[in-house]
C-alpha cells in the first residue's frame, strides 16, 4: 500500500501542467487589459513540475491543452486560456499565471483556486499588481496606485484597467457591496 501511495505521488508531481484528455472543473479564464501597455509572460518565473514551463505555477490540476495563456496580451485587448482538473482526478485547478512589461516595470499576476465539488470551500479569484514605472513616466506612483485589479470566480473573468479616482472607485465598492447604485 505504502508503495502504490509513493508511486502515485510520484506520478502526480512529473505530470506535465500543459496537459490534453478529459477536463473536470473546467474554469475558461477571460482576461481583460484595459490599460495602455502590453502585458507578456514573466519567462523568469518557473513552472513547478519538472516541465520546465515558464510563465505560470500550476498548483493543482493543468492547463488544457491547445488553449494556453497567450505569450502576449495587447494593450485594450482580450486573452483567454483555459484550465481544469486531471482526467480521473476530484482535484480542481489552482494556480498562477505571471505577466510582466520590464520596460515599465509592471508585474501582474493572475490566480484562481476552482472549487470542484469534492469541496466545502467556494472558488477564488485575485489579481495583483506590482511595481513603479521608470523615472520619466507619467506618474511615479507605484502601478497599483494607478491600476485595478478585479477577478471574478463566478465567470473566471479578470479586468486590468486605470484607478479611477478615490471618489469614483468609493461609489464602484459601495455598489458591487450593497448591490444599489449611487447617483
């Protein structure tokens, strides 16, 4: 028994993230940047299988194969890529994915932690921003001052897009909250 458990552990951790075949708790993950600058894959950052993929940590589950995030995402664009669970396996995804512009020293980065069935917990969804643009650009503030990050588990998707002002960002948290509009 010792064995079988070792073997599968095992198993589990040399399977590839960018995998194809069944995908349970499938989550289609939708990503909108609504700023001014192109976002590409963070290739300094390293898959933690033994894959060798760069660009994402992959915690549970995979990435489906023939739909991987985008090297790439345009400024006022949309990417897509879509991840799931292992055929066979309760286990739902979970994982991050890193996006970077080195040039203005922007680093975002895109989470999800599905909740399959099998779970008590509820799906979650984040996105965070780091870093302060160069000296010479617009603004000096660091971008999470001048940019939001929003994620929605419910439809997997996320939205990048400029802070507006303190004002108008109060009136948008009270809304999303109390679920009234404020005119």
């Amino acid at each position: 028994m010792a064995m079988a458990m070792a073997m599968a552990t095992v198993t589990l951790a040399c399977q590839p993230c960018i995998a194809g075949g069944s995908t349970p708790h499938r989550a289609d993950i939708t990503i909108f940047n609504n700023i001014d600058i192109p976002l590409e894959l963070d290739m300094e950052i390293k898959c933690t299988r033994p894959c060798g993929h760069r660009g994402w940590m992959i915690n549970e589950g995979k990435i489906v194969e023939g739909n991987e995030p985008p090297k790439i995402i345009k400024p006022h664009s949309i990417a897509r890529f879509s991840v799931s669970g292992r055929q066979g396996s309760a286990v739902a995804p979970e994982g991050k994915i890193f996006y970077t512009n080195k040039a203005q020293n922007l680093k975002v980065v895109f989470a999800w932690s599905y909740s399959g069935w099998t779970s008590w917990t509820t799906s979650k969804a984040s996105t965070d921003i780091a870093g302060v643009p160069p000296s010479g650009w617009f603004s000096s503030k660091p971008w999470d001052q001048q940019s939001k990050g929003e994620a929605d588990p419910g439809t997997w998707t996320y939205k990048l897009r400029p802070l507006d002002s303190y004002y108008k960002e109060a009136i948008k948290a009270a809304e999303k909250i109390g679920k009234f509009k404020v005119e």
